[in-house]
C-alpha cells in the first residue's frame, strides 16, 4: 500500500511538472507541423501552417487551408474553417477576429466577445475591446466581461495600456484608473504625465511629476522627481532615476543597481543589462547573476530567461536561476519561446532544450 501511494505522488509531481512545461513549434524539413509538448515532439499537421503563434499553454495556427486550429492540452481544436483573420496569444488567452467579431478562446472554451469589434488589447488573462454595437469599451478576466468605461477623448491606442492581468488609463475626464481582478480603482483624480503596466503592476508619473508604483493594489512613492525612463514588467519597474541611478522595483522593494547609464532589455520576470563596467548581469527575483563579461550583440528575454550567443559564438542560457551551456554547434537559427530553446542545425536537425535536457526528433 505504501509503495502504492508513493508511486502515486512520484506519478502526481512528475506529471505536474510535465504540464508546466511551456510549448514550442516548428515546421521540419518534410513540411510537417511539429509541437514540442511533455519533452516530446508530436506531428500535428502533415502540411506547413500559413502561420502560427506560440503561447505558454496555447499553440494558435491558420492551416495549411486557412482553417484555424488551437493546439491546447495535447489537442488539435479547430475553431472554424476559413473566418478567422487575425489571431494573438498569450500566456493563457488566444483572442481572434472572424472579420470583425471577437473572440477569445480561454481554458478551452470559445466564447464570444463583442460582434463588432474595432479596437482591442489582449494580455496574459484579459482582454480590453471596444464594443461597437453597443459604443462601450470592457473588460474580458476570468471568463467574465466587464464594464470599463463608455467613452475616452481619444482612440484605446492613445488612452489606454494593458498588462498581463491589469489596464491603466486616463478617462474622458482626465481622471487616472486602474482595472485590477474586476475592480475599476479610482487611482488618481488627474490624469497623470506618462504610465507603463506590466503583471500586477503600473508605474506612472502623477500630475505633480512624482513617480509612483502601484503593486497589488499598494502604491509607493518611488521618487519624487520623474525617471528619465522606465518600463514596468511582471511585479517589475526598470528605471534610471532623475538623478542617474539604475535602479529596479521588484515586490515592493526598489534595487539600486549603480550609476551608470543602463543598457538593458526587461521582459516578464528577467531584467539583462549591461553595468557600469560593461559586465553583462540578469536581476532576477531580487538577485543579480553575472553572465559575461561583455553585453551580447544576440540575445533573447523571454518569462524566467535569458538567452544569448557568447564571443565564442555559443549558445547560453540563463533560466530560472540557473546557467547553462546550450551548444557550441554552428546554428542555423534558434529561438526562445518562454523558457524553451528550439535550435536547428544544418538544414534538417532540430534541437529543443529546457532546463537542462536536450531533446530531438
């Protein structure tokens, strides 16, 4: 019985780690459609798509007949033939347009947004969209659709920034508001100079030129003078102070880096820059790890990683804290997509490696 039960749990946590692991694609040398899912490649297409995009849990393609198919939970779902003409996907969410009605496939459910749709956003969890028929802009989170706001001066492009989970926006009457897990929040009273929205989070510079952080519903005063620049990511803020200093919110707590005039790339959990000495670092989860010793010309930051071709023209990967030595072969092409590498050798040898394990066909 107890062998039972440990064989269970071993079943349980290695399946579960299966799951979590992001999705990759590729098209191989005899035009077949390729996924790399649970630390296996599986052919899903016997012809090439017209196009594809690739999510952490969703894989969205338009077939080589122009159906559109969404590869989800070790499944081909397709979702129709030949109305789909544009498509995006995120984290957890595939928003699609059937001409001008919206739609967003969430969990493996296809719901419909809006019939006629002129204007949306799409983040890792929510959907803002304009609904034309009824001249309202809402909100789609956690299978549940919202109102937001019924009017803006201008267009959703100039007013309004999407995150992850999380919309920041000026309203018709200049006044600043959050949308955060169904709740509109009532942040500032005038509109504010500048804001960036990342997961959870949004930077901004108020009326009176401070800068503040809004972090899970806490907002923190990070400075009273505005950045020179910033940016905002998951839980996240890179900036360089007013006074020259780099520094980075994570989590409620502000990191100074140095001063020195960054040069960085920020995206999802992972901060890459280049210090003052020109040494090449990664700030991730409040610690900093030395990379190399010069700042790469090829790089990739995507979810917990950063990938990159050393002097010697290697390829390596920083990942969830960890460091590795992908290969040293002479590549074709490679790309990083979340925290898997897909390489290719040559004209027909593919390579996937995740954390540690390299895997082919």
């Amino acid at each position: 019985m107890i062998r039972r039960i440990l064989l269970f749990i071993f079943i349980s946590l290695f399946s579960g780690s299966l799951l979590a692991q992001p999705l990759t694609a590729y098209v191989n040398m005899q035009n077949e459609f390729m996924v790399f899912d649970e630390s296996m490649p599986r052919k899903i297409e016997f012809m090439p798509p017209t196009s594809y995009k690739i999510g952490r849990t969703n894989i969205a393609y338009l077939d080589n007949s122009r159906s559109f198919k969404i590869y989800a939970n070790g499944n081909v779902n397709t979702i129709n033939v030949g109305f789909t003409n544009s498509f995006f996907v995120t984290d957890n969410l595939v928003a699609f347009l059937n001409q001008k009605s919206l739609n967003v496939f969430d969990k493996g459910i296809t719901k419909n947004l809006a019939g006629v749709c002129d204007q949306y956003f799409i983040g890792d969890s929510i959907v803002v969209f304009l609904d034309s028929y009824k001249g309202e802009y809402k909100a789609y989170y956690n299978g549940l659709i919202f109102s937001v706001e019924t009017y803006f001066q201008d267009s959703m492009l100039n007013s309004v920034k999407v995150g992850c989970n999380i919309v920041a926006y000026n309203n018709f009457a200049n006044q600043f508001r959050i949308f955060f897990h169904g709740k509109k929040i009532a942040q500032e009273d005038f509109q504010v100079q500048s804001f960036e929205v990342g997961r959870n989070t949004v930077a901004y510079v108020d009326n009176d030129r401070k800068f503040r952080i809004f972090h899970n519903g806490r907002t923190t005063l990070a400075d009273d003078f505005a950045p020179r620049f910033y940016k905002a990511a998951n839980d996240m803020v890179a900036y360089e102070s007013n006074d020259g200093y780099f520094k980075i919110f994570y989590n409620d707590s502000i990191y100074n880096m140095g001063y020195f005039r960054p040069v960085f790339q920020l995206a999802d959990n992972v901060v890459a820059f280049k210090d003052g000495s020109g040494i090449f670092k990664v700030f991730y989860k409040g610690v900093v790890t030395d990379l190399d010793n010069y700042y790469p010309g090829t790089m990739r930051v995507q979810y917990n990683s950063v990938a990159y071709l050393n002097q010697s023209n290697e390829l390596r990967l920083f990942s969830d804290g960890e460091i590795y030595e992908v290969t040293n072969a002479d590549l074709t092409k490679w790309q990083l997509s979340y925290d898997v590498i897909l390489y290719q050798i040559g004209e027909g040898i593919f390579r996937v490696y995740y954390k540690g394990n390299e895997y082919g066909e």
